[in-house]
C-alpha cells in the first residue's frame, strides 16, 4: 500500500499582497529614486508574499528589489522578513568563475609575464626517468646533462594534434590554396624537428612564407615551396605586317603664316647675318 504526497500551491494572502507601500518603504538602501515600478507580487507560504519593484541602480540591468512581507493569523499588521536585490529573468549578470589557468589563450602572456606550470602537469615528466622518446633518452645520457621535467608522451601528443589542426596542418587555408604537390615535407627550406616530432613536424626556414619560423606539418603547404619553379622559356611572337587604311585618312589644306618658305625655293644657310 502506498501514500501520495499532493504539494498543493501557496494561496496569495491579500492583506499581504496589498502592503505594496509597506515593501517599498523597507527599501533604505538606495536613493528612492533607484526604485522603479511594482512589477508582480509572489505567493511564498500562508500569509507570505515577495513584492518585486524595478531597480534602476546603474550596471544593474533587469535586477529587481524583492521584499518579503508577512503577518501573524488574524491581524493585519503586515511586518517586513528581508530585502534583497535579484536579477530578474532577462538580467544583465556576470559570467561564470573560471580559474586564471583555464581563462588564459595562447598569445596571452605579455613581456615580463610570469605563467607557472603546475607540479603535476600532465604534458611534463621528471627528467630522471625515462622520456619515452628515444632521442632525447639517447642525447641525456650520453652526455650525462638533463632537465628537472621534460615533455611527456601525452604533453607530446596533444601538441601535435593542436599543431596539425590549427594554421600549421593541411586543412590551414593557405595550404588549401596552395598546389597538391607544394608540401613543406618535400620544400628545401623544411627544418625537421628531432625526436618523435621529426616525423610529422619541421620549422619553416623560408623568408618569405608566411610561416618562417614557425613549426608545420608536413603535409601543410604554401605557394612559396622551393620547387614552385616558373617557367622562363621565351615563346617566339609571330610580328604582323603594319596595315594602313587609306580611305580613313582625311586631306585637310593648311594655310602658310608669314615667313613660310616653299618646298622649291632654295633653302638658307645657317649663320648669322
């Protein structure tokens, strides 16, 4: 056998419910004149009721003074329980705490900025036992230096995958544009990186690409690849024989000025007289 429990709602108490003067006189905290319109009134249990009022408090948009009244059964002596300030449906409120380490981009860190790296960083591993990458074991301990961390196998891996998906992968739209075959792995002007890293990954080394210096993919590409050679071979140009239309040519008879000599008259020697 089972019970059911029916939550009936609150009934609005109307002596409550008409104390709107009352729950605007409680609010003392601000100038009267940062209290705006009696939007609603709320039913919260027997003989509680919240008054909302519009707030016109500067940054405060869509906030609402809510204040809630009671009073004790059979009197009609309404009494003030609290006074608050709560943002309305369509306030304006500020975005969620997010912890300095998961706000700040790439690109962020200024001159002088300091950025630590956590103790138990995933992407890093304590330099005193194995890397798990083969050159960098190889280097360490024949020279018999290190560092205190060095980057790990998932540190490794997840800054390939951010290199490959970002403007140094194939699908960049610079390497889109470029030709098929105009790949950094096969440009004469392609760093490989060492390490586990060689395989995938170089170092532009071209002035004018717009990745000089920068690590890219293999596979990513540009126009400035060092076999994009243009062809110098001269094509001979056929010249045409130059054409001359008499019928639109137009005679016109140009009148002599004075001093004009004709085409028989003798022609006068040069000096001074």
């Amino acid at each position: 056998m089972t019970s059911r429990t029916v939550s009936r709602a609150a009934r609005l108490d109307q002596v409550c419910a008409d104390a709107v003067g009352v729950a605007r006189g409680a609010i003392t905290e601000v100038d009267p004149t940062e209290i705006g319109d009696h939007l609603e009134v709320v039913a919260e249990g027997d003989r509680l009721v919240t008054h909302f009022f519009e707030s016109h408090l500067d940054g405060y948009q869509g906030w609402r003074w809510a204040v809630t009244v009671t009073r004790v059964p059979r009197s009609r002596h309404v009494t003030v329980c609290e006074t608050v300030l709560l943002p309305g449906p369509d306030a304006l409120l500020a975005p969620g705490w997010v912890p300095w380490n998961e706000r700040v981009q790439p690109g962020d860190l200024g001159v002088g900025d300091l950025m630590p790296t956590a103790p138990d960083d995933d992407r890093l591993a304590p330099g005193y036992v194995l890397s798990d990458d083969a050159a960098v074991e190889e280097v360490s301990w024949e020279l018999g230096l290190g560092r205190s961390r060095v980057m790990s196998q998932e540190g490794r891996m997840e800054t390939a995958q951010r290199w490959y998906d970002g403007d140094a992968g194939p699908e960049a739209p610079i390497s889109t544009a470029a030709p098929r075959n105009a790949r950094c792995g096969a440009c004469g002007f392609y760093l490989p990186l060492a390490g586990s890293m060689r395989r995938m990954f170089g170092v532009c080394g071209n002035l004018y690409a717009p990745d000089d210096g920068r690590a890219v993919a293999a596979d990513h590409g540009c126009g400035a690849h060092s076999e994009a050679l243009v062809s110098t071979s001269e094509q001979p140009v056929d010249e045409l024989p130059t054409v001359y239309d008499d019928s639109e040519v137009e005679a016109v008879a140009v009148s002599r000025g004075h001093g004009s000599v004709e085409s028989g008259d003798p022609a006068e020697e040069y000096g001074h007289s």
